[in-house]
C-alpha cells in the first residue's frame, strides 16, 4: 500500500495470474466480432473513453428507514471518501471524478480539497446541493419545502444554498450543479399545484442566473418519496419543462430508481436526447421504488437498454456528452466492491450496445419486423463481452479483477485500524 492507493506493482502481480487467459480471450471474441464486422480495438477505445462519477455519500455504507449497520473502515470525511474513490479509480479506471453532496462534504479550504482530489488523479463532477435536509445553525426550516416555500425568506435562503454550492464547485473546478429537492405534499390539498411550481421556476431562475457560462444546471425528478401524495418535480414532464423553461444552460438528470415500476425509462431517455435536454444519470437499479441498489443487479437489460439509446444519440448528434454518475445505497455489501461492480456494470452495457448492428436494427424496423428488431438487440446483449472490459482496464493500469485484487490487498482491514468505528447503528436513507 501507498500514501493512496495501491501499489501498482502489487496490481501487475495480481494482474499477471490471468493475463494470458484475458489475451486469449480478447482475441476469441475479436475473431468472433470480426466476423460481424465490428472492430473489437474500436470498442475497446470507447469503453476506456467512457467514465462514470462516483457519489461521495456512496462510499459510507447507507442505509434505510428503520437503521444502518456501519461497515468497517468507513471514511469519516471528504479527504477518507477521495482516498477510496481513488482506489476505486485505480483498480477500475471507470470512475476519474467524484460528485460532491453540499453541506455533507464542505470543509473550509476548496483549494486543498482540489489538490487532494487532484493528486489522486479525481476531477470533480456535478454539485449536489441539499435543501431536502434541515442544517445545524439554519435560520428557516426546509420541513414544508424549499425551493418552492410559501415563505419568501425560505426560499431566498434555499437558493443561497445553491449558489454557495456553484461558489463552492467553481473553486474545485466543478461544471455543473444538481438540484434535487424533497419538496412536495403529504396530502391532497396541502398544496397549490401550479402555485409551488411558480415560486419553484422563480427560485430557480436566480439559481440559474449565478450560473457560470460554462456551467450546466441538471434537475433531478422523483416519483415519490420524502413526499408522498405529490412531489414537486415528480416526473419527466416536469423535469422538461423546467429545462426548458430556463435555458440553455438546463438539462435534465434521469435517476434510473426515480420512476414507478412500469415505467419505460429508456424511451425517457429518448425523449429527452430528442428535446436536447438531456443532463446526465444517476445510475443504480431497483425493483420496487428508489431502491438505490446496484447498477445492472436487478434489471441489466434495462441498462443495456439505455445505452442503446445512448449510442444512438452518440451516432447521430454531435458533442453528445451526458454526464454519468451512480447514485446507490450500499447497505449490505462493502461500498468499494459495490461501486466498482455497478461501474463496471454500466461499461459492460454500453460496450454491449455498441455492438448493437444499426443497420440490421434499421432495416427490421422499416419492414416491421419486430421479432428481428428484438433478435438484433438481444444478439449484442448475449455477448459476453468481459474481455473487452478486462482488457480495457489492464492496458490503462487498472486491474484484471478489480474485486479479487482489492480483497487480496487489505485495504479495507487496514482502514479500519486508521479509522476507527464512530459506533452506534444511526438510521438514515442517503
Ligand atoms: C434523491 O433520492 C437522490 O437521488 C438525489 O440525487 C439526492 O441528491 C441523492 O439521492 C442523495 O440522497
Ligand atoms: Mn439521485
């Protein structure tokens, strides 16, 4: 172990126990690609170009309603949080920026944080800002809203928030800031609809007026959930037409756990490229709700599905750039492992859906041949295409296994004696 991270020479000898399976590998499936006439090195080159932020609140273990067991060696602060991000960065080289959560991880001097996340080889992505959560100290109480508050003062103190948070992030080089608010009704009535909404957009636009000009504002909608008769920005509607209502700068973010069930998210995501506004993703996977469990540990083929859409976009549209973040609740696995998981997960969806055969796709839609179009989909997603993966990473310096090689090191033993348990099982949803 190093200052950061592990060495990378302990990583080449874990490395060297499967390198010659992975070639092998590599070049079986490049044969069996090159028969379809797709170039397994061009693949490669994108999924190694593809990048996924890592949340910093996902590094703690999380937790529900009713409580949360603390794992081992946790990070007790932003600095313990980048250390683990780096190593998640280095054994993966998916994951080379970090998303911020504002208050949870201010500290007094941005300067140092961006050297410390810097010299780790981490950028840092979007700012999430907080009014969904009452602050130590806060004059006005988020209890009935924020953003949206019949109080004038509430809200004027909410969008103060954000733009220290765009303060905040100039300072670490962020580029982008992420409004999710917890705002809503817990019954019928409580609230005026189209009221809130206004006093909503209002706040909004000052927001978006201290924006940056090269900065992004992302919007966040949510089915359900700290408010559960209505949410404020309860759907992609919503989400659209605040886009769209405040300008160019304005995208909206899709959270993969934050519509009902039944709902088709990749044609969301369609819509969405299709209206110009998408911003980005927080990744994870759910079965019921926002569950915030693993990416691609429920649903994969809805992932994949996604991606299809992505790589569509990406074929047609030029700087398609969405920014990609995971946005999971580690309760009962060890973050690291999770959030290396989930972002291979997502590379393993997007390398498949670049496999996708556009022409053939194309050609089944225009003669309606629907079991085609479906078998030109699933022939992409049965591909196993882990070598590409494994490869990517091996050539870049990342691990074969990055699981196995961070079980092997002791890092997380090891932490846990630098940091020691704060103790107790807190309840919390994060
Ligand atoms: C809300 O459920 C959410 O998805 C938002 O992105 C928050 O900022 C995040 O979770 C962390 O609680
Ligand atoms: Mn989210």
């Amino acid at each position: 172990m190093t200052d950061f991270g592990l060495d990378i020479n302990y990583i080449a000898e874990q490395n060297k126990l499967a390198v010659q399976n992975v070639k092998n590998d590599y070049d079986n499936l490049g044969e069996k690609l090159a028969r379809q006439n797709i170039d397994i090195e061009a693949v490669k080159a994108q999924i190694q170009k593809f990048a996924v932020a890592i949340p910093s609140w996902g590094v703690g273990t999380g937790g529900t309603r009713f409580a949360r067991f603390p794992g081992i060696g946790e990070p007790r602060n932003i600095f313990e949080k980048l250390d683990d991000c780096c190593l998640i960065q280095q054994l993966t080289q998916a994951t080379p920026s970090v998303s911020l959560h504002i208050p949870w991880d201010k500290v007094d001097d941005p300067s140092e944080l961006k050297q410390y996340g810097n010299v780790r080889g981490l950028a840092f992505d979007a700012m999430n800002s907080n009014t969904f959560q009452d602050q130590e100290g806060q004059k006005h109480s988020y209890k009935f809203g924020s953003l949206s508050h019949v109080d004038k003062a509430t809200r004027e103190q909410a969008v103060a928030h954000n733009i220290d948070c765009i303060e905040f992030g100039e300072k670490l080089g962020s580029k982008a800031l992420t409004v999710w608010i917890g705002d809503g009704s817990n019954f019928p009535g409580q609230v005026n609809f189209a009221k809130s909404f206004d006093r909503y957009i209002e706040s909004m636009r000052k927001i978006y007026a201290a924006l940056p000009d090269d900065w992004k504002l992302f919007t966040e909608h949510k089915i359900y959930e700290p408010a559960f008769y209505s949410t404020l920005m309860q759907d992609w509607g919503t989400n659209l037409m605040t886009a769209l209502e405040l300008g160019d700068k304005a995208h909206c973010l899709v959270d993969l756990g934050h519509h009902a069930p039944t709902v088709n998210i990749e044609m969301i995501v369609s819509r969405l490229v299709q209206a110009g506004k998408l911003g980005g993703f927080h990744f994870n996977d759910s079965k019921y709700g926002d569950d915030d469990l693993d990416s691609g540990s429920i649903n994969p083929y809805q992932l994949f599905l996604v991606f299809n859409e992505l790589v569509e976009a990406e074929n047609n549209i030029a700087n398609f750039n969405p920014m990609n973040m995971i946005d999971q609740s580690h309760n009962v696995t060890d973050p690291i492992e999770s959030l290396m998981t989930s972002a291979m997960e997502i590379q393993r969806a997007y390398a498949q859906a670049l496999l996708v055969n556009r022409t053939n796709l194309e050609a089944a839609q225009n003669t309606n041949d629907a079991l085609r179009a479906s078998e030109t989909l699933k022939q992409a997603y049965r591909t196993d295409v882990e070598p590409i993966l494994a490869m990517a990473r091996l050539d870049l310096g990342g691990a074969i296994d990055p699981v196995s090689t961070y079980r092997v090191s002791g890092y997380r033993t090891q932490k846990a004696k630098e940091r020691p348990s704060t103790g107790g099982s807190s309840s919390g949803i994060i």
